[in-house]
C-alpha cells in the first residue's frame, strides 16, 4: 500500500505549519490587509482595488523535467498554476516574477524553462518582470534546479470573491483538469517508476507516460472572467489536497460541499496510481485532483442559463454537487 506520506510528502505537518505560520504572519498584518494565511491569493486593498498575490511552486513534476530532458513547459504549469490562485478571488493578473535556482548553471536549459514562463505570461496578459537566477553548488547537485513563481493581481474591492454569500442550496459546478496538473507527484513517481519508464508508451493512457505527465497545468481565467458576469459566488482550485482540502477555502465554517462521485468518469492515469500502489481511497482523494481542476459556486436558480453559456462557448463542465449546512464538527466535504 502507498501513501502520499510514505512517499515523503506529508500534508498534515503541511497544515500544521501553516497553522505556525498564520500566527506570526497575522503580527505584520494592518487594515489593508483583507485574508488571513490560507487563503488561495493574499488580499491588500490600495484605493478602490485590491492587489491579490500569490507565491507558488510545481513540486516534483520538476524532476520528472529534469529526468526527461524536457523543459520547456514546467515554467508554463508554474504562471498557470500561480494566476489560478489569484483568479479564484477574482482577480486579473498584472506581472509576474520567478526564481530559479541550480547547482550548476547550463544556460540552455534555463532559457527553456524561462521560455515556459514567458509563454505563460503571454497568454495570460500578464507581464514577467523580474526574477532571480541562482547558482548555489553546495546547496543543489549538479544542474538540478528549483523553480517558483510569484505572481500579483488586481481586482476591484466590491468584485473580490470571497465566499461569504455562499449559502445551502448553491450548485458546485467542476470544470475538468487534464491531468495531475502540478501535485502529487511525489507520490505518483514512487508508485509509476515501479513499473514503467518515462517514456514506456502506457495502452491505458494512449501516450508515453512522460507525455502524460508533463502535460501543461490548464488556466482557468478565461472560464472565471466570463462566470464572473454569470452570478459566481466563489471558487477553488483543485491543487495539493484535493477536492478534500481545496474545496472548503471557499466556505464559511457553517458549510459543507456535497460532491457526487457518480457524476464524472476519474481519468486513467490516477486510477493507474491507485491500482498499481494500492492507494487508500481518502489518501487519493486528497493527494490528487482526480480530473477536477477548479470547482466553481453558483446560485441554483441560475445554474441552467450558466451551464448554457459555458456549452455554448465549449467550456467542459458538469455538476458535480451542492452546498449544505454543515451538521456539528462534520467534514467540509461529503462524498456521495
């Protein structure tokens, strides 16, 4: 049996330091400042807008970057994953900065991957700004690099998505990841790498696994623009943690989502994980996204014109549940 743990990923000692560091971030906080730590995107009102950033990373999609020689979209999974956090709460991004850093500089490589991020940026109208490039033999082995992106959004205070006009009853509508998009790898390359090379061609998967593992993390702007015109009352990314713990960073304390497993066909490439590792359903749950790459929340009264308009202009959908009160101390998300 395989566990996201056992792969040397632990998402509670995750929690638990998140929890440590909310305290001491919460002592720097002043009146500008609207979210607490934990939030998808950070909030600092300036005038009549609020700037919304976020700092992320791919984790250890990179190694598999790294061990295929194939560079050139990790930068792109990284702008990608960074405007989604920012756009769940509403905001358009402005720029964006990077850090790379090596233990052994080999210029070809970082242009690949800075190639990525310039693509991503484009893309997105989001202007790359600045950045560190960084050496540090000692501190990296040979031309292993690391890779983070730190991205700033702007969004108008009275349209900041917040979730507090959530309520029971509301329809949770789930628009499609293509993959693993940027978690989970660590735990997904102990149990793969058992059975394949990155470039064995998988029947179950119609491609090399290499293919399907590098695919590009999708940005969901252009979908959350338009719903934001459509009643969006709020929004999570489907990252580390799952459906499990992504879902409720858009609830009050006194919701919970009721997701309905039945309502979607869970890609192969994570029903290969789970076959091949023997992994725990609920550590699987909240290990990967399961092929949901953002959930969205909107009045049910209006969820028939809003799935209209996303046919209409080809955006994959379907609903995958519904908000509820929650009953005493139970979990945030009920599957059903």
């Amino acid at each position: 049996m395989s566990t996201y743990a056992e792969s040397g990923v632990s998402i509670d000692a995750a929690d638990q330091t998140v929890n440590l560091i909310r305290k001491l971030a919460q002592r720097t906080h002043n009146a500008q400042v609207l979210t607490s730590i934990g939030s998808f995107g950070a909030g600092y009102q300036l005038g009549d807008n609020v700037l919304v950033s976020s700092a992320d990373g791919v984790g250890t999609k990179l190694r598999l970057a790294v061990e295929t020689g194939r560079h050139d979209t990790i930068g792109e999974c990284l702008v990608n994953h960074c405007v989604n956090d920012i756009a769940v709460q509403g905001a358009v991004p402005l720029f964006f900065l990077d850090y790379f850093a090596t233990g052994q500089l080999v210029p070809k490589v970082a242009a690949s991957v800075i190639s990525g991020i310039s693509r991503g940026c484009v893309a997105n109208q989001c202007a790359l700004i600045g950045g560190e490039t960084a050496e540090m033999p000692g501190m990296y082995q040979g031309s292993d690099y690391d890779l983070a992106g730190f991205i700033v959004g702007s969004v108008p205070r009275d349209q900041l998505l917040t979730g507090e006009h959530i309520q029971p009853g509301d329809a949770l509508l789930a628009l499609p990841s293509n993959g693993l998009h940027t978690n989970g790898y660590s735990l997904a390359r102990q149990v793969l790498s058992q059975h394949y090379q990155w470039d064995s061609y998988v029947p179950e998967l119609s491609h090399t696994l290499a293919d399907e593992l590098l695919k590009v993390h999708q940005s969901y702007l252009p979908v959350l623009r338009q719903l934001s015109t459509l009643g969006l009352l709020g929004a999570a990314h489907i990252t580390g943690g799952g459906i499990t713990d992504n879902t409720p960073r858009m609830l009050s304390a006194d919701l919970t989502a009721v997701i309905d497993t039945a309502t979607w066909q869970v890609p192969a490439i994570f029903k290969l994980i789970r076959e091949l590792g023997s992994v725990p359903e609920a550590d699987w749950r909240r290990t990967f996204n399961l092929g949901v790459g953002m959930i969205v929340c909107l009045p049910s009264a209006g969820v028939s014109a809003v799935s209209d308009s996303l046919t209409q202009s080809g955006i994959s959908h379907w609903q995958i549940g519904h908000v509820a009160a929650r009953v005493d101390q139970q979990s945030q998300v009920q599957y059903v």
